[in-house]
C-alpha cells in the first residue's frame, strides 16, 4: 500500500485544513486507518483513527470537537478535517494504514505510513 497525504500548508489561529491521503496498490478498504503528527523535536503523536466501515472512530483529546476523521473506501482515501486550528497544531500530519479493521491509538499497529504533510498555524 502506498500513502499520499496532501492538504497541509500555511494558515493563520482559527482557520480550517482538510487533508487527504490517498491509497494505491493493495486496498486497505478492510483496514483501520489514522491520522498522527510529529510536531520538530517532539515525538509523532496520534490524532484520530477510523475503522474500516468508517462508522467508529477515536481522537486525541486535545483536537476532539475540532478535528473529524472520515474516509471514502470507494475513492481509497482519508480525510482529515481541521477546524479551529492552534498553534499548537503545527506538525508534520501523516496518514496511515492499520493492520486490523478496528481502530487503534498505537503506533505500532500502524503497518503503512505515508511521507507527510506540513500543517503550520500562526498565531
């Protein structure tokens, strides 16, 4: 599976972003999947996951009510919807891909990761 997220980029304390990730090669349509962000000199951090049917999902407490996790198996691809956006939210996002079909705050049930993109929010 490959992984291309897309989206990031440049905007000021209280806007939004929407980021992509698109998936090719082997369907990860019966797979979880989630978003996590590293943040220079800190460790990469979970955000939100969904599970396969995109029915349950997770997010981390401190972008719950601002950011919604959804996907679209039919297009291969996960969104990430960022409203509100804090300083605090800038990081390198990276989408990824989890080896079971239900969702997981664990790096390390993540098998696929994409290369990232840069959110960057000025206050």
């Amino acid at each position: 599976v490959q992984l291309q997220a897309s989206g990031g980029g440049l905007v000021q304390a209280g806007a939004s972003l929407r980021l992509s990730c698109a998936a090719s090669g082997r369907t990860s349509s019966n797979n979880a999947m989630g978003w996590f962000r590293q943040a220079a000199g800190k460790e990469r951090e979970f955000v939100a996951t969904i599970d396969w049917r995109g029915v349950s999902t997770d997010y981390a407490d401190s972008v719950k009510g601002r950011f919604t996790i959804s996907r679209d198996n039919a297009k291969n691809t996960l969104y990430l919807q960022m409203n509100s956006l804090k300083p605090e939210d800038t990081a390198v996002y990276y989408c990824a891909v989890s080896m079971t079909s239900a969702t997981s705050r664990a790096r390390n049930r993540y098998r696929y990761w994409g290369q990232g993109t840069q959110v960057t929010v000025s206050s």
